[in-house]
C-alpha cells in the first residue's frame, strides 16, 4: 500500500505528469523517441575521420554448448550521433567523463528550421530563427537542451546530400554544405539564455562551410555541451518534452558516441 501511495505521489510531483491544475493523472506509460543514429559501416564521420569499425571476435556455439558472442569496436569520438564536451574547443573545459548528469538532462526544446535550411544548405540559423520560435512558444526555458531540427536527418547516411561531399580526406573539408548555427545566434544562446546544451541533425555546430568553428568556439567557453547529428528530431513537438543525453563516459574525451532520448508525456 505505501508503495502505491508513494507511486502516485511521484506521479502527481512529475513534471511531465500532467497533475495540476485538475487534469485527470494519465496512467498511460511516457513515451520515449530515440533521437541517435546506430553506428555500423555506414555511419557517418567528418572527412578526415575513418569510420565505425566493428570487428567480429565471436559469433557461434562454443565446444561446451553454449552460444558465444562478441566483437570489438574502433571510433573517433567525434562521428555518428555523439556529444562535443566543452573540451573540444576549450582548453580549459570540461572532458566528457567531467560533465555532470545535470547538464545532459534537461527539459528540450525543439526548432524547426527545415524550410530556410532546405532551401539553402548553406543557411546560418540565426538569432531571427530562435526570436521566432519564442514568439509562438514562449522563452525558451532555464537548462534547456535546444535542439535545431534542419531536416537533414533525412538525408542520412547518404554523405553526398547530408553533407555535400562523399570525398574523404583533407581536400574534402572544403566541399562541406550543410546548415549550422550562426556564431552570433550561439553567443545569444549563451548570454541571453540560460541553456544546458544545443544540439542539430547535421554534422556539426558550425556549418559545412565554417572554417573557424567559432560557434564551437562560443559554445564551449561558455560550458555549453553540443549534440550532432541527432536523429528524428521530427517526431519531437516544439516543447513539453525531456532530454536524456548520456554519452559514453571516456576519460579525458573531448567528446564520444551518445545515446540521447526525448521523454514525452503520455498522449
Ligand atoms: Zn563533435
């Protein structure tokens, strides 16, 4: 009985549980969107990177009758769906084993930005971007992980229309097209607004054809983690939802794989 009583109590307290105001308590379970791509050999990685390698070691029944399975696995940290700590462009900053579990949970905001984005690849999401959405939705709230929906998810893992080149290589850097966020829209974001992470379904933070990284930059001076390339972020409505961003804990990372989910109230 008391654990029940302490079930309810939880239930009524979430903020996701939609008790006040005399809304009847759903008993329906919160759904979850899982916002990461999987690694295999066609994961995406900047040019210069190698790819996901995943290496067989076992796969069958052993001489003792049971079944064995096991394999090994080579990254960069920095490719596929995965978190930028604030070390990536700080010498000062936080590694990713560092990062406190409060800083990656977080209520979420999502920003559509895919008509300007599909348009021009080449589009800077500006501070214009983010004023709008907070004229339909409201400030965008304390500790919010942002996340900016290009709509280039959908191009994935097809390198040509993701990312604009399919070349591997330094050379290739220079063909990069994609959207990003504007250095100026990422110093807003850190100043004007008190934000846990900003994170976007392409790449990187700075568009394709950045060469200075300077919203990296920005972003990670002022302690902000950053997500790239996020999966469905369609599937999110514009607020009202949870992020869940936990990456692999590497000692001394600048960054690593992550696993990021969006907790959504029940219907
Ligand atoms: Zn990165």
């Amino acid at each position: 009985m008391r654990q029940t009583a302490i079930g309810i109590a939880l239930l009524i307290l979430s903020p996701l549980g939609i008790g006040c105001g005399g809304t009847p308590v759903s008993s329906e379970p919160p759904r979850y969107v899982d916002l990461s791509h999987a690694y295999d050999e066609d994961t995406v990685f900047w040019p210069t990177e190698d790819g996901f390698v995943l290496q067989q070691e076992a796969d069958g029944w052993t001489p003792k009758g049971y079944w064995y399975s096991a394999n090994r696995f080579e990254s960069a940290e920095h490719g596929g769906t995965h978190l930028d700590a604030p070390r990536h462009f700080s010498k000062g900053g936080l590694t990713v084993d560092a990062l406190p579990i409060k800083r990656l949970i977080g209520p979420g905001v999502r920003i559509d930005i895919k008509a300007a984005c599909l348009e021009n690849r080449d589009h800077l999401i500006n501070v214009q971007d983010l004023k709008n959405w907070e004229a339909a939705h409201g400030p965008i709230p304390e500790g919010a992980l942002v996340l900016l929906e290009t709509g280039f998810a959908q191009f994935w893992p097809d390198r040509i229309t993701y990312m604009g080149t399919d070349q591997r290589g330094v050379e290739a850097v220079a063909a990069l097209h994609f959207p990003g966020l504007d250095p100026e829209a990422a110093r807003w974001l850190a100043e004007k607004r008190q934000i846990r992470a900003v994170g976007l379904d392409t790449p990187s933070i700075d568009r394709g054809q950045s060469s200075d990284f300077l919203s990296h930059r920005v972003l990670a001076a002022a302690g902000i983690s950053i997500f790239e390339n996020l999966a469905r972020l369609d599937a999110l409505p514009p607020k009202h939802f949870e992020v869940i961003a936990l990456p692999m804990k590497i000692r001394g990372g600048s960054g690593a794989p992550l696993r990021i989910v969006a907790r959504l109230p029940a219907r």
